[in-house]
C-alpha cells in the first residue's frame, strides 16, 4: 500500500515504539530514530518522502532544527509534526521552519495516518512533476542537438556548394550531393535527373549496384508531387522525388533502398539537404541566364 518508508524521530522511546507498531500494523513502512542527529544521519543513506517528528527532543538538536536541516538537504522531504507544546505560534514557526503539516499531543492515531496520507499523496505528486520536468528538460536538451545537428549539416552542404560553383555544369552539383545523400542516408542507389526536350529526362548522375532506369517514370509534366516508385526487379523502397524553385521543376531525385526502411522525404534533415540542392541547381540555372542574357546585348 505505501511505496516507500516514513522516518518517525522522537526522544520518548515508549511513544516511539508505540506509534511505530500501530502504523505497521495499519500497512505502513516505518524506520525511527530516537534524535534528530541520528535521523540525519539515516537521511544521509536514503530518501524518505515523509518524516514524522517531535518539536521537543531535550539533550541535542530539536524538532525546528531537524525540519530546517531537512528542508536544506532536500526539499523533497515533508515534515509532519507532533508535539505536546502546541499553540498557534509554535504553529506558525514549525510552518515557517518549513513543516508540511502540525498535530498536537494528544493525539488520535486516525489523525495521525490522515495527516500522513495526505503527506505521502503530496509526495508521489511532487515527484511526478520532478520526473515530467526532467523528461521536458531531457526533449528540450534534445531538440537543442537536433538544431544543431541540422545547422553543422547545412553549413557541410554549403560547403559543398561553394566547392561546385567553379563547375559550369548540372552534374558536379549533383554528383557531390549524391554522394553527401549516400553517406548520410545509406542509400541502396540513386539517380539524379534533369528535364530533357520532348518531356522526358536526363539522366546526370546515378549510384547504386543496379543499373539507373527510366523507363516508367511519369514524364516532368506529370510529376507534381513527389511519390513512392519502385519496378520489378528493382527497390523495394523507392522514392521519387521532384527538385522545384519558384515554382519551376528542375530536375528529380530517385532514391531506393534494398528492403523497407525509416526514411520519409519529409523529414527535417533531409528537407534541408533537399533545399540545398535545389538552391545549387537554381542558382546554376540563374547564372547561366544571365550570361546568355550578356552574351545577347
């Protein structure tokens, strides 16, 4: 019934073996310890999420030092007090020294497990939240490495870009993406294809142990969206994939892996990387506009 032990302190030791044997007896777990310093002591060993103890504990430290020692090494830890010293002052200080709850001598020991319940409910709460904050904070740690995975990726594709811009061509753009897109993904094959006259394609760059085909693909102006494609023979995971800026398609993407696999086009990391190579082979495409434009005047 309960999940874990209460720590009950009090100098009088009949009490104490008293109200020990009847909260066991009622399903309770119980450790006690005659002083505060020995209940320090116990505490330095384990977590207890209740401690039950007296206010006045002649010969050493009292009940108000043990709830500010507590309450110092961990807040986690409820205090419930007993004492037979009992006035609205002695309340409030007890509260302020921070106890969780006050019961006066003499006492019932139906009060006594109510208050303890009440203790221990407030416990188990405080330690649900505990654990919801750590697992928010262990999601928000990981979307933060997530962010910065993608940010280094970029910066790794953008380098690859620069290193293609002295090319005057679609097909070095596109060979050291692919390459980039195999060790990243651990692709089966791709192939990477440009709008051909007679809407049909180029074929520019392909990796893979099987041999690139096109025949089947839908033509570039049929391929509005991208779309799982396989053939016989051939992947049977397959995904293909159009390469588009400003509304403008230039070129596709297949990409195929030997069995079923986790990759979805539509996952951050590879959107980016799809962005990448779409802003490369854009940005050729504008180029080269401009120069024929030169070249006319």
């Amino acid at each position: 019934m309960i999940r874990e032990p209460i720590l009950l302190v009090d100098d009088e030791e009949d009490l104490r073996t008293f109200l020990k044997d009847a909260l066991t007896h009622d399903g309770y777990l119980v450790d006690d310890a005659p002083d505060a310093n020995t209940a320090l002591a116990i505490l330095a060993r384990r977590h207890y999420p209740v401690v039950l103890t007296d206010l006045n504990m002649p010969g050493g430290p009292t009940g108000f030092d043990l709830i500010s020692a507590v309450h110092a090494r961990d807040p986690r830890t409820l205090c419930v007090v007993i004492t037979g010293y009992a006035s609205l002052e002695t309340a409030i200080r007890a509260v302020k020294f921070g106890a969780y709850d006050f019961v006066q001598k003499p006492f019932r020991l139906a009060e006594i497990e109510a208050v303890l319940d009440r203790a221990l409910d407030h416990a188990v709460v405080v330690g649900q939240l505990q654990d919801y904050q750590r697992d928010l904070e262990g999601r928000v740690l990981a979307r933060v490495r997530e962010n910065r995975e993608l940010v280094e990726e970029m910066e790794r594709l953008n380098a690859l870009l620069l290193a293609s811009q002295a090319e005057a061509s679609e097909a070095p753009i596109l060979r050291a993406f692919l390459d980039h897109l195999q060790q990243r993904w651990h692709t089966g094959g791709h192939m990477a294809l440009l709008p051909a006259p007679d809407d049909a394609w180029e074929l520019v760059a392909e990796g893979g142990p099987r041999g690139p085909r096109t025949h089947g693909l839908p033509p570039p102006s049929k391929l509005d969206e991208g779309r799982e494609w396989a053939w016989e023979g051939g992947y049977p995971d397959g995904h293909l994939i159009p390469l588009r800026a400003n509304g403008i398609l230039l070129g596709a993407l297949f990409i195929g892996f030997e069995e079923r696999s986790s990759f979805h086009p539509e996952a951050p990391a590879f959107l980016l990387w799809r962005r990448q190579l779409e802003a490369a082979l854009h940005g050729l495409r504008r180029a080269r506009a401009l120069v024929d434009a030169a070249r006319v005047r």
